[in-house]
C-alpha cells in the first residue's frame, strides 16, 4: 500500500501546479475561480480576495454550483499545497479541463506579501446554532450573514405572527419588528403559539419579544405597542425594513399595509385564515399584483367577518404562518421562486394545496398606470368593531 506522501507525488505529476507570483500573474491577466478548500477556521483567518470557500469535504457536493462551465480556468488553494492537489485532481476527473493547484498554497501566497482579505464572518456558537443552514449551498455563511443583516416587519402577534416570528427568529432574522396594540387573551392561546398562560393580560408585543430573545438572542425586537393606521406607519416604516408580513385580520390594516408597501417599495407576504381555510401570496411591488390588484376597495363590513366572529381551526395559522416565514426567508436571501404573481390555497379539512395566478391590473389605483389613491386612507367603518390579529 502506498504512504500518504507516495500519493501526494503520485498526484502531483498528474495535475498542474503553479507558484503564488504565476497565480497573481494569472488572476490579473484572466478571470480563474479561485477555490479555497481549507476550513472554516483557517479561511476566518484571511484568504485570497475573490475566492469561493469550498471546504475539501465538501467540494465534490458543492463545486457545480459555483463552476457550471467546465471550461473556466480554476485555481486551487489550501494552506501547504497538498489538499489543493488532491483537489485539483478530483476537479480534473469532473471533466473540469482547465484546474491548476497554488503549490505552497495560502502560506506561500502571504509570505509573498500578496494581497489577503480577511473574513468578518459567524463566529463559533452562531456557526454551531445554524449549522444546517450552513450546510444548504443556497444559504451557506453569506447566506446566513445576510439574514442575521436583514430586517422583517411583522403586522401582528396573532395566530400568523406568532408562528411565522419564531421560525424567524429561529433562522437568524437579525430584525423583527412586530406592530400589535392588544393584549393577551385567554381565547387567543388555542392558536397564537408565542404566547402562554402567564401572559395574559401582558401587551402582545411584549410578550412575543420575550419569547424570541429567549429563543434567539442574536434578534433584536422592536416593538411598536399601537394598532397601524395612517398617523404612524410612516414613521413605522421609516425604521427601515426588507420584508413585511401582514398578519392582520381587517381591511383596513390590510390596504395601509398594501399602500405604503407600494410607495416604499417593500414586499409583502400576505396570508390570511378563516376556520378552514387559508391563502398566502407575495406582493412585490413593480414585479406583480398589489393587494389593491384583487380587491380596489373593501367589501361591505358585513361580507368581511374576522376570525372572532367565524372561527379558525388553531393549526391553521401555523401552516400558513409559516409558509409566509418560508416566503420571506427566500426574498431575504434572494432565493428561489416566490408566490409573486400566485395565490396559494390550502384547504384544512382535505389537506389539499391550490393554486391561482394573479395578474397584475394596469387600473389599479395605487400600482396601475394612473393611480387615483395616492395618500392614506383610513376605512373606519371597518374599525367599529373588534378586530384582532388572527
């Protein structure tokens, strides 16, 4: 049996290799996919400006996604020269044609007094909670660093806050805002899982903000203890945020939301439940329908009844909660195909999803062509009544 430096020379006659002066020669002179297969810890420590990390474990799994043409040159480093070679021959049995192995690796490229970048990444317990994350090629480290960067507003602690904060919150959501001037309630306890009976009578957003930094202190809660309406949501949105997730359960919070995510040009996850049932969608504004887009103006307050007055089934919010959590997961990290443009339904009581399309109305009269609705609009009449977040 061969010895491990048997090996190693055996690979090197059979790859090409260059030293750090040809390898800066030829990032200068080309565009190589610099792959850097050292861990994480050594790749925390500095790297070559520009390269991707693909730990050696992890570089047959992860290297179509960064290098689907097989024609681009690649340069490979690690640390002394010898992984990369390793590497630079299992590229080469890929079918890559054109991979070359940095000999002496990163140690020789710095002593060379060549270019570094250092790496302002998760540190060793964030890396340890979102591990699985970290393992996804579509999130990875920057994935996460983006997350734990962005910033999503929540209207309401109810029945689709609830679920949908602790699933953010989970995954690292560096800024949750939550908007919810009721308290808690014996009766909302069957479905708004992230309170408990020793909140009752607590404010809402004081009690989801206590759940959350216990469950993730790397979030930080703003907490606005007032019902949205025309006098506060610009200074709300003025806070800044990404994403917003309409948890509401009236009208009128709903067009406010709508409206202002159109003039500010922020997304919306919508969802919303009725015993049974429950839909999400995603407005983006410019890329699809508004709300306004499906419904210009309410319906009568009679034809619109909350779940107070209709009922819901205390799972439902938690499906739907957390498909808006999943919806504004992927427009945080700018992945995957959103529910732009599609209404998706589910139906508790056959467990069946349905889809439809959404068109975007050129009339519409906050998005069309011609808006007629270009400030505010408070409908009070829809406000007589109790209306809580489902």
């Amino acid at each position: 049996m061969p010895t491990y430096r048997e090996l190693l020379q055996q690979v090197r006659s059979e790859i090409d290799e260059i030293d750090a002066s040809q390898a800066r020669d030829l990032i200068e002179s080309a565009e190589p996919l610099l792959v850097d297969v050292r861990e994480q810890s050594e790749w925390d420590e500095g790297h070559i400006p520009g390269a991707v990390h693909l730990p050696r474990g992890h570089l047959e799994s992860r290297i179509e996604r960064e290098a689907p043409d097989p024609t681009r040159p690649i340069v490979v480093y690690c640390s002394a020269g010898n992984r990369s070679a390793f590497a630079a021959k299992t590229l080469g049995e890929f079918g890559y044609e054109d991979v070359t192995s940095l000999a002496g690796g990163f140690t020789d490229w710095k002593r060379n007094g060549f270019p570094i970048e250092l790496q302002g990444g998760l540190d060793a317990p964030q890396r340890t909670r979102y591990s699985r994350h970290l393992l996804i090629p579509e999130v990875g480290e920057q994935g996460q660093l983006k997350l734990l960067d962005s910033r999503v507003l929540l209207i309401g602690a109810g029945g689709l806050g609830s679920p949908a904060s602790l699933y953010l919150a989970a995954a690292g959501v560096g800024r949750l805002g939550i908007v919810d001037a009721d308290v808690v309630d014996e009766s909302n306890l069957q479905r708004q899982i992230v309170h408990s009976t020793e909140r009752l009578g607590e404010a809402k957003v004081d009690s989801a903000k206590r759940t959350i930094e216990a469950l993730n202190p790397d979030v930080e809660v703003v907490a606005y203890k007032e019902r949205l309406s025309s006098e506060n949501i610009e200074r709300i949105l003025a806070d800044g945020w990404d994403v917003i997730v309409d948890g509401a359960d009236n009208f009128p919070t709903r067009y406010l939301v709508n409206d202002a995510s159109v003039w500010h040009d922020i997304p919306v996850v919508h969802g919303s439940i009725y015993r049974f049932e429950g839909q999400v969608t995603v407005f983006k504004p410019h890329e699809g329908p508004c709300y306004r887009c499906l419904f210009p103006t309410p319906p009568p307050p009679e034809l619109a009844p909350s779940c107070a007055e209709g009922g819901v089934l205390g799972v439902l919010p938690g499906v739907i909660g957390s498909l808006q959590a999943n919806e504004a997961l992927k427009l945080a990290l700018g992945i995957g195909e959103s529910l732009v443009g599609r209404l998706l339904l589910f139906d508790a009581l056959s467990t069946e999803f349905n889809e439809v399309k959404l068109r975007r109305d050129p009339e519409c009269p906050v998005c069309g062509e011609n808006p007629t609705v270009t400030d505010y609009i408070d409908y009070v009449e829809f406000c007589a009544g109790t209306r809580e977040p489902a």
